[in-house]
C-alpha cells in the first residue's frame, strides 16, 4: 500500500498553519493588544500543554502526576533541563515499579 | 522573549551551535518517540521510505501517530487529511507569536523559521531569550534532525524494537516543557497566571466540555493570552 498522496496531503495541510503567520505579519501593522497577547502566548501555550495531557502518559493518572511532580521541583531549583528530564524519566520508571 | 536584548554581533557559527546545544533536550525527547512511531509505520505496513516520508514532510509527532492509527482502521484518506489540519492549525498562534519576535529579520528567513514550528522548538525557541535567526536555526535544525533520524532508526529495526520503547520516556517532552516554564513563573507572578488560566480552562475544555484536546489547546492558549493583554500588563 502506498500512501504518498495522504502524505503530501497531510504535509500541506501542515505546512499552510506553519507558514500562514510569515506571510500575514508582514502585510499588517500589529496593534498593541494583539503585541502584548503574542508575547504571553508562550506561557499559556507551556500551561495548556503540560496540563492535563502529563496526566495522559499511563492509564493511571498518578504516574504522570509523579513524573511532573518530580520535574516541578527539580526546575523550582534551578536544575538544568538535561536534570530535570532524566529525574522525571527515572521518577516514572520507578512509579510504574511500585504503584 | 525579553525584549530588551538587541540584536547579538557574535559570528554565524557560534550562534548556530549555540542553538544546537540549546535543542538538546528536544532532541532527547525527540529521538525514543520519532522511533516508536516509525516502529508503529512499519507494523501497519508503511513501507519505510513511506514513514521517512511523512517525517520528512509533516514532520508533526501527534498527527503522525494519528494517521498511522487511523490507516491500521482503514480509515479514508481524505479523512485522515483534514485530521491532520484540525491538529496542526494551532501552529498558526505559535507562528504568530515566533514572528512577533523576529522583526527585522528577512521573509525568506522567516518563512524557513516557520517551517520547524513545533509545540517544542517554539517553547525552547521563544523562552531562549534570543532572537539571532541563526541561532533559531540551529534550534530547528537539530529537533528536525532528531526526529527524522529516530524515525528512521525505528523504521529500520522495527523488527528487533518493542513499539512500547516510548512509554517511560514519554514523560521527557512535559519534563521540558516544564523546566522551561518553572523558572519564568518565579521571575514573573503574572507568568503563573498565565500558564494557570490556560491549565484550567484547557482542562475545562477537554473534560467538560469535551472539546478535541487540539481545539482545546488554541483556546486556552489564546484565551489565556488575551486575559492578560491589558494595557498596564507587562510580560
């Protein structure tokens, strides 16, 4: 079974939402609002998505809950991202052992 | 990103492995998924320039393994398209919010930026704290690298790899995006009731309202965003 044309269709249909910004933001002037939202949606598109899809990871809900858990405190101290990944990582491992 | 840093002067290469080293954890993340999902193509039987192909191509983790899914069901073509733009419109506000950066930067760059917009290599890309497009191409580079190459590995040994080979490391993706965003909710109350409100209404969204966990994405994102866009706010 070939599925190139699903494909290309698939990577069209990806590539316009991708490249629809470049082209609209530089034919309009952006209005203040519109700047001051740009610049939050970083932090609300992190929020939405880490929660609740790292609730999703395993059937049972707490060893997402654990994993996150484990990498909230690991970044609340600072650790490096490299840490924080492999302390989550090694935290579900372990939850998936015991609960 | 914070605007108060200007352009940097330093040369083209050390921005560029600058970037590279700062897609690390993408890459991490990126490499055991890109695997699984060309173990899934090849179970389903994708033949592997075809799983190489849609990494290649789309190069979208989610829609990915929905379409393999939905080709194992026998679903339609067609189907599967549109899909596929359902889940990836919500590039359109990350897009958005990347070019806002990038003021004065030429449209072809731009245009080439846009095409490594993930949920990750945005998050990595805008909280970086650097607006180079050289560096921003490294950060793109490296996690399309990344994912085209696990694909291709787990394409290849599909036979001698268990398609769950992702599941504990499944966790790795949120464990950045965490980090990431730990350290800006210290520096900035407002960061916490920003990334708060897109929790609780994107949570809202799928449970309650029950809407596609894409949708509700774009809409906590820009609900979230908008509520805290007043004039006297400062991010």
């Amino acid at each position: 079974m070939s599925a190139w044309w699903i494909i290309l269709g698939m990577s069209l249909v990806t590539m316009v939402p991708r490249l629809l910004p470049a082209w609209v933001m530089d034919r309009m002037v952006i209005p203040g609002f519109v700047d001051r939202l740009l610049k939050n949606i970083p932090y609300a598109a992190l929020g939405a998505l880490i929660f609740p899809g790292v609730l999703l990871i395993d059937k049972n809900p707490v060893i997402g809950l654990i994993g996150g858990g484990v990498a909230v405190v690991l970044a609340y101290f600072r650790m490096h991202t490299m840490l924080v990944i492999i302390g989550a990582i090694a935290a579900v491992i372990v939850a998936k052992m015991v609960v | 990103m914070r605007a108060s840093e200007g352009r940097e002067t330093r040369p083209h290469a050390a921005q560029f492995w600058t970037g590279i080293q700062v897609a690390l954890p993408i890459a991490v993340g990126y490499i055991p998924i890109a695997i699984a999902f060309g173990v899934m193509a090849r179970q389903v039987e994708l033949s592997l320039w075809d799983t190489a192909l849609m990494s290649i191509l789309v190069y979208a983790g989610a829609s990915q393994f929905m379409a393999v899914n939905m080709l194992a069901t026998g679903a339609g073509g067609l189907e599967i398209i549109l899909a596929t733009l359902v889940i990836n419109l919500r590039h359109v506000v990350l897009g958005l919010s990347l070019i806002n950066l990038l003021k004065g930067v030429r449209p072809a760059w731009k245009g080439a930026l846009s095409l490594g917009v993930t949920d990750e290599s945005f998050a990595v890309a805008t909280l970086s704290g650097r607006n180079h497009p050289v560096f921003l191409a490294g950060i793109m580079l490296s996690a399309y690298l990344a994912w085209v190459g696990g694909t291709l590995l787990g394409g290849m040994l599909y036979q001698f790899i268990p398609p769950d080979i992702g599941n504990s490391m499944s966790i790795a993706l949120y464990a950045m995006f965490i980090s990431l965003l730990i350290p800006e909710m210290r520096r900035e109350r407002k960061v916490v009731m920003i990334a708060g409100t897109a929790m609780l209404i994107n949570a809202l969204g799928t449970e309650l309202l029950g809407l596609a966990s894409g949708w509700s994405i774009i809409l906590a994102t820009l609900a979230a965003s908008a509520l805290f866009a007043g004039k006297g706010e400062k991010a």
